[in-house]
C-alpha cells in the first residue's frame, strides 16, 4: 500500500481574518487592539507564519494599519462586510497555493502546530477542509474559521454566496471535511469583549 502523500508548508497559503465589523466590541477593528503591548492580528500572524510558506490578511479597513505588518491586505470580493465566508472567498481567489489556512485575527493563542495537524489528517482522509475542534461529546465545539482548504473548493464557495448563504457551517456540509481534534480548548480563545481582553491580559 502506498504512502498517502503529504501536504508541505510550502503548498499552504496563511491567511489572518481580520475582515470583520467588531460589532460586540462596539465596532472596533478587533484585530487592531493590543494585547501584551501587540495588536492581536499580530500575535496571531506570528504563531501563522512559520507553518505556512507565505501569509496574507484579510482586512475591510484599517488596511494601512494592516499593511504595516508587512504582509498583502486581502480585501472582501464583495461590499458589506458580508462575514467570514467572504474572507475563505478571497483568501482562495488570492491564494496561489493549492492549500489555504486561515485564523482569526481575535484568536491570539491558536496552536503552533495547527496547520500541520489540519494537513496531516487532510491529507490522511482526502478531504476538501479540515478544521480544528475541541472538547467532547455534548462539549464539543467546532472552530471553522481555524481551517486548511483546498483551493479547488472556490467554485463551490463562490456559488454558495451568489445563492445568498452566508453561514459558514452550512457551507463545510456541503464539503468533504475532516475534524481535527486539539486537546487545548484555550488556544481558540476568541475575544470578543472588552472584558475578555483584559481577562487574558491579566491571565499571562
């Protein structure tokens, strides 16, 4: 039996989704606020990039400030800030990797080995996406937005959105996916709150 090929760091694209409203921060750009003295998209591009052979960030604004990480801004293919779909669309349309991996820009703690077991069991499976999961049983909680695509799923993405959807779960059903489990339900701590900030500020 031949071995299943694996899926290298340098046929993944790293892309940071940072392209949202902030709406239960009040409308702040989430990933501009500061942690540990760092904005949080930059703790997460730091934890992204070496596992990933080039990065991007998918930015709807504040894309000077973006840009000054030093990395392309990936701005939504659509207007209106449609969600994090939107994101997966123009990190795929971008990408000229066969392979995408995205994280949110509010997720400053995701693991260093996230790609690499994503595309482990991708590869293992066959799968079109791979996405992190943590818990158990009735616990269990999908992370979507931590996932490894093949580019070749834009088409289904692209009509997904055309039809109107927008809700990311929907989509991966249609999809051949593989759950990753991650035993560190603490490294996809997202912020979504002022107080969760400073919570995890005070925590480290």
């Amino acid at each position: 039996m031949s071995a299943v090929p694996a899926i290298a760091a340098s046929h993944i694209t790293g892309l940071v989704l940072a392209g949202g409203r902030g709406t239960r921060m009040g409308g702040v750009d989430k990933g501009l606020e500061i942690l540990h003295g760092k904005p949080l998209a930059q703790h997460v591009l730091e934890r992204l990039a070496p596992q990933v052979c080039t990065l991007a960030v998918n930015a709807n604004r504040s894309q000077l400030r973006y840009a000054a990480f030093g990395y392309p801004i990936w701005h939504d293919l659509a207007p209106g800030f449609p969600g994090p779909l939107a994101g997966l669309q123009c990190g795929l349309a971008h990408c000229a990797t066969p392979f995408l991996a995205t994280a949110p820009c509010d997720s400053p703690l995701i693991p260093y080995d996230l790609v690499a077991r994503l595309a482990e069991e991708m590869a293992a499976s066959g799968a079109d996406a791979a996405f992190a999961v943590t818990g158990a049983q009735d616990k269990r909680q999908r992370h979507p937005v931590c996932s490894l695509l093949r580019k070749s799923s834009l088409p289904s993405l692209d009509a997904f959105l055309a039809a109107g959807e927008r809700k990311m779960e929907l989509w991966f059903a249609t999809l051949r996916c593989v759950e990753v489990d991650f035993p560190d339900e603490r490294a996809f701590s997202n912020i979504n709150t002022g107080l969760q900030l400073q919570q995890l500020e005070q925590e480290q």
